[in-house]
C-alpha cells in the first residue's frame, strides 16, 4: 500500500512509463470524444482553422497545434478537410507524451510541448481534464488539507495541510463552504494553458472540457475513472484514465480577450446542425438523403446539451481580431477571470 497526493499519483498513473496514456490501444480504446464521434467535429475545427487564416491576414505559414493529440485522429481530419489553398501553408503539429502513432501523414511535426512562437490556431481538446491536480477536502476544524490516495486500491484519507499558494487558489476561484467541501485545486492546469496560450506568437487557443464555472462548484468535486467505455472508480494504477472537469473561469489567462460558450453553441456557429433533411430530398435522390440523415445523427449526439454538446468551449485571441464564428453570433460570452 503506497499512499501519496492525488497530483504525482496521477502523474505516475497516466504518464509513467506503464502510464494509461502510454498504453498502445490510445485513449479510443477505452472512450469516446467528440473526434471519434462524428468526422464533423474536425470539419469545424478545420473552419474555425480558415477563420484564423482569414483573421490573420492568411499568412505564409499557419500552424495548427493539436494539445493533447492522442493517436493523430483529430490532425488527420482537420487535413483531410482544409481547402487545398491553406493546405500548402499549413504547418501541423501534435503534442502528446506518447510515442508518434503510426500512419500519421508525414507533415505532421510531433513533440512533447507546444511549439514556441508560431501562428495559428491551437487547439486542445479534452486535454486540461487530464493534467493532474491535487484534491483537497474541508476539516471539521475548517482546515483544508491535502487528500491523500492509496494507489493499489483507491482509498482516501486526510494530508498535511495545502500550501499557501493553494490555499490562496481555493480562496480565489472555490471557496469552501462546508465541511467535508472537495477541491479540485486547479493552479497546475492554470499554469499549463497559460503556457500554450503563452507559446503563440498571434492566434486563437481553443480548450474544449468538461467544465464549471464559480457558482456551479461541485461540493464534492468530479474526479472519475474510466475504463473499456465505462466509468469506474478512479484509482491510480495506471489501468484506468483518471479525469476531473475543468474550472474554466480560472484557466483562462488574465489580459488575454477570453470567451465561453458550450460545444452545442460554438459548433452551431461553425455550421454543426443536428436538423434533419427535408423529406423531398428522400424522393429526389435517397442516397443523398440517407447521408444527410446520417450526418444530423451525428451532428445531434455532437451538440446533445444533456452529452457532448455540454462541454464547455474556451477561446482566447492572442493578437488578433476575435474571428467571425466567435464574436459575430450569438451563444458566445465574454469571460473576464
């Protein structure tokens, strides 16, 4: 029995050397994102990618960052779906901890972190609910301490009590109002998406999670397992993903124009729509309908405000103009950490 704070146990857990995430099925062996779901969700990003170009000026060279690029699926479709005439300019990366997948075109640049200085859009999309935290819960003297797991078998119990800094975090972005209250503190997932949005030059980044915003805490916090397409419980033995929602609000970087909205919104506003086809397209031409059927299925479970479609959206502009799709419809509000 090793017990340790929930951060480094995380770590070790899924990015070890017999880490989940290391493991050579890749993270769509054992769930389902809304890049696996449904070859539209690239299609979006790939436009979101055009409005950048367009916002930018279409520069000589355009990067698209992947964060959290799991196995490439997400790179694979944005290039499949990009005109042809960004597709000359357009440099792509992955960023994973994970060896290069196989079969990945070959323009893919495929690294460790993200690139420094380049222009485009990065792009993260369920990324920051993995990057490990520590867990803290209320004593009855009002204390907030540290939790400690077990990482054989799971079981929790009561720390030394949390840092200055983290106190200070709770204070700030979620406050405890009970005993027994649970904090997911956030400040290493502040830290790493201040980097990536610090990494571009000029563009827009993109982090797409499950997600809560101050007011909406969960008291007893969301950390969870998942494993073979089921949720179970989340112990840090590297068998299984171990995940926590996102506290949007605080991620996002002080100075930077920020803005929220849910994954329904910001794909209806890239031209995502779960309507069905007229019926007078079933009589004019069937395999043209049945497509289009097919299509609204996917796009539906896409924007399902009670799945997918609830996750939240966060964009920040670094140096340009807030491209089209975000600021000129409506769903899109403006985030002020």
């Amino acid at each position: 029995m090793t017990w340790m704070r929930w951060r480094p146990a995380m770590e070790e857990a899924l990015y070890g050397a017999e880490g989940f995430y290391r493991r050579p099925e890749g993270p769509a062996g054992h769930f389902r994102t809304s890049v696996h779901a449904s070859g539209l969700y690239a299609g979006a990003v790939a436009r979101l990618l055009g409005e950048v170009d367009e916002a930018l000026g279409r520069p000589a060279e355009l990067a698209f960052v992947d964060v959290g690029a799991g196995r490439g699926e997400l790179l694979a479709g944005v290039l499949a779906a990009v005109p042809a005439g960004l597709a000359g300019r357009l440099r792509p990366y992955g960023v994973e901890l994970a060896a290069r997948p196989p079969g990945l075109p070959a323009e893919v640049r495929w690294t460790d972190r993200p690139p420094a200085g380049v222009t485009g859009l990065l792009f993260a999309n369920e990324w920051l609910d993995n990057v490990p935290l520590d867990l803290a819960e209320a004593g009855e003297d009002g204390v907030l301490r540290y939790t400690e797991v077990d990482t054989a078998g799971g079981g929790q119990r009561p720390g030394a009590p949390v840092s200055e800094a983290d106190r200070r975090w709770a204070e700030r972005w979620w406050p405890v109002r009970e005993p027994g209250d649970v904090v997911e503190l956030g400040g290493p997932r502040d830290e790493a998406w201040a980097g990536a949005v610090g990494s571009l030059a000029a563009g827009l980044a993109v982090a797409v999670d499950y997600a809560h915003t101050a007011g909406r805490r969960p008291p007893f916090g969301t950390l969870a397992g998942f494993r073979d397409g089921r949720e179970v419980s989340p112990v840090p033995d590297g068998s299984c993903d171990v995940t926590a929602h996102v506290a949007l609000d605080a991620v996002a970087v002080p100075g930077v124009h920020s803005l929220w909205t849910t994954q329904r919104e910001a794909l209806r506003a890239l031209g995502v729509s779960g309507a069905r086809p007229p019926l007078s397209l079933a009589s004019s031409d069937p395999a043209a309908y049945l497509r289009a059927l097919g299509g609204a299925g996917e796009a539906a479970e896409l924007t399902d405000p009670a799945g997918l479609g609830a996750f939240g959206w966060l964009a920040q502009a670094v140096r340009i103009p807030v491209p089209e799709s975000l600021g000129g419809l409506p769903g899109w509000q403006t985030l002020v950490p």
